[in-house]
C-alpha cells in the first residue's frame, strides 16, 4: 500500500509527501482507516514503529474537513495526553509538519515551565492540544482549558502513564470530555491496568497490534553477561574500553542509579551524561542533543525518559539493570537495530535478577548469547551459577530432568501484575 493510496486530503498528502513518506507502516496502514472511521482504537505498538503518523495524520485530517478555511474562534478538537515532556515535544512538531498546508493549530503544554506563555495561546484558541497530565489539568482548574468541544482524545503511552502514576489524572481528564469523542489509546505493552482502562473508557474498540511484544527486532544481536551485582559498573567501564564503545544507551532502573553510573564513569574519564525525571527540562534536552551530535558517548536512562529518546542510528543498549516486566526488555532493545540498521543488545543479571532474566527468555524465545569470558562472573558455587553454561553442556547424551528446573523457576518467578 502507498500514503497516496489512503483517504487523506491533498494537502497531507502533500505534506507526507515532503517527509519522504511512500509506503506506510504496519501500524499506520491498519489504524489510519479505522481513525478515518470514527471508531475508537487501541494501539499496542512500540515507539519506532510510526506510531505518532498512525494517529496524527487521520485526525488532521478530520479536522480539516471540519474546521475548514472557518473563521470562528478555534475550540480545542483533539487532545493528546503522553507523560513526558519529551515525548509531548516531538508529538507537536510532528503535528505541526503533517499540518503545515492546513489551518490548523497546534499546542504542546507541560510542567516545568512557566505558564503564561502557554495561557496566552489557549486564549487564542487552538485545534490540538498536546499535553503531560499535570499541567492539563492545572490549565483547566484555572478555567484556560475547555474541552467541550473535544472530537477525539488519545492516550499515548498509556503504560508508562501507569507505572509514572497518571492513571488517576487520566481518569479525571477523561471526565472532563464530552461522552460521544472518539478514543484512541497506545500503548507499548498491555498490564491488565491498561486493559481495563480501555474497557472503562472505549466503545467498542478496535484493536491493532504490530510488532508484538514478544517479538524483538531480527537485526539485534542479543548478549547476557551473569556479573556479581557490585560488579556491574566495573564491567561497563570495562566492556566501553575495551570495545571502545560510543553512541551507548545505558538503561537504569532508578534516577538515583542513573547518576551514580555517570559519576563512576566520569571517574574513569568517560564522557556520559544522565537524563530522568529529575532533570530539568532545559538540561534533558541539552544532554539528548550533546547524545545525539554523539558529544557524549554514553547516556544512562530511566525506561520513563528514554521514551522521549528517537535516534535512528544507535548501536549499542545495554541493561544495567534488567526490568522486571518482560515486555519492557524488548521494548529498550528495540532502540536498536532501527530504519534497517544492525545492533547489540548487552543485558547484565545479577543474582538477585536471574528470576527477571527466566521471564524473560519465556517471553521472547531466543537463545540469547551468554558471555562467561569476563572478569565479573558470579563467583563458583552459586546455585543458579549453571545458566552461565551453554545449554548444550550436557554432553552425555543422557536424557535430562527438569524437575529441579522447574522447582527454581517458581521460586524466583516475580509477579508484575
């Protein structure tokens, strides 16, 4: 199928066009007509796959038509709720290109910031607002925000909405919009929360799934490093130097995690930079940028920050820390190996998240290479020391049990729902 192919109006065509849009992706080439409908969807794709398109296009579109060459007062038609700044950022300057040959306005609102420049402009009126929760709804108590007049609602990266804590700001922004809008919600992993957000919130939904989230990219090599947990650091240092590795996104579980990488690595005159929650929004965007002019080589990064992080060409992801919900594995991994370009994946388990790494092999279903020639290996006589061994050490012949495996597998199962 080609964009030109889709019900759209010459003037997005025109401007997909400019972008070097041919053939939509997977995901745009299945939601855009469902969006084009009417009907509400629900999206799980990762970021990467042309998701903000998937959305974006179909509403201007509709838009468009009815706010036409109108001269009256702009009332807010489309709100997108996304959780960070960043990720707000980028989704209304892609609104802006698709938009650029219609009248159409678009805001971008957030935290962080003062608010006067933001109020000034929602008294002009606007088409699309895009918005993180806080400052919506602080915005609205205020009495600069109407959405009364609201067509379509899009909650976008809804699971991370979750784990930041926003379900309950969505569920009140939800309140605030008119019972017959249209729902769009995207989510790159599906907890049950999310289900049953969208069965409170959606009519009838469609569903679109692409890439699903078992599946991880073909072009990603794949590696596991078992390292004592007060190894880690060590090891990271010594697989950059020795490798000489540049353009590395490190994944953190924690802010405070994320600085104490960077303050060992500039000990060891590395150049790395952090980016999370913490930071202001003028620091995050001067570390993405120094990162992506590669004036720094490593960027450690908290699962929540780093979905404001789009680079085409990134090289290397490494798991500091593993996560303890399998789909968010494939979902850092996925940073990798994009826009048809290879990539490494290196993970390291400690002891104490070996149960993570055994969810994880459940869900993705690869034999993921395991490098024992390190200086950091879990020391000899651990009792779960044996999965550093390949799994065709067993060269007797004799048949195995999996009795004591499945015993342990119980053990350290960990429940995320």
């Amino acid at each position: 199928m080609l964009f030109e192919d889709l019900a759209l109006s010459k003037s997005i065509q025109k401007a997909v066009h400019e972008e070097g849009y041919t053939n939509p992706t997977p995901i745009q080439e299945q939601a855009i007509p469902i969006v084009l409908s009417g009907r509400d969807l629900v999206g799980c794709a990762q970021t990467g796959t042309g998701k903000t398109a998937a959305f974006a296009i179909p509403i201007i579109h509709q838009l468009h038509r009815i706010v036409g060459s109108s001269k009256k007062a702009k009332k807010i038609r489309a709100l997108i709720v996304t959780p960070t700044r960043e990720l707000a950022v980028q989704i209304g300057q892609n609104f802006d290109t698709y938009a650029k040959y219609t009248n159409l306005t678009q805001l971008t609102i957030f935290g962080g910031v003062s608010q006067n420049a933001q109020v000034d402009t929602l008294k002009n009126g606007v088409d699309v607002l895009v918005a993180t929760p806080g400052r919506l709804l602080d915005l609205q108590k205020q009495g600069f925000i109407d959405l009364d007049h609201l067509h379509v609602l899009v909650l976008d990266e809804a699971d991370q909405m979750l784990d930041m804590g926003f379900i309950n700001d969505v569920k009140k922004i939800v309140k605030l919009t008119p019972k017959n809008r249209q729902t769009l919600l995207f989510s790159a992993t599906m907890p049950i929360a999310i289900r049953e957000l969208a069965e409170m919130f959606l009519q009838d939904p469609a569903t679109v799934t692409v890439s699903p989230v078992s599946s991880t990219a073909e072009k990603v090599e794949q590696r596991v490093y078992f390292v004592e947990k007060g190894e880690k650091r060590n090891l990271l240092h010594h697989l950059i130097t020795q490798d000489n590795l540049s353009n590395v996104l490190v994944f953190s579980r924690t802010k405070h995690g994320a600085d104490n990488i960077v303050k060992a690595l500039r000990k060891k005159e590395i150049a790395a930079e952090a980016i999370h929650g913490d930071k202001s929004q003028n620091a995050r965007q001067r570390v993405l940028d120094a990162f992506k002019n590669k004036e720094v080589g490593v960027l450690i990064a908290t699962d929540i920050a780093a979905r404001g992080i789009d680079i085409d060409q990134l090289p290397y992801v490494i798991n500091f820390d593993l996560p303890n919900i399998p789909e968010t594995y494939v979902h850092r991994i996925g940073r990798t190996g994009r826009a048809g370009n290879g990539g490494i994946a290196i993970s390291f388990c400690s002891k104490d998240e070996h149960g993570y790494w055994k969810d994880i092999q459940k869900l993705i279903k690869v034999d993921v290479k395991t490098i024992a020639d390190h200086p950091y290996p879990w020391h000899s006589g651990s009792p779960i020391a044996e999965a550093t061994k390949p799994k065709n050490s067993n060269r007797s012949g004799g048949k195995k049990t999996n009795s004591r495996k499945s015993d342990n597998s119980k053990k350290n199962k960990k429940r995320w729902y």
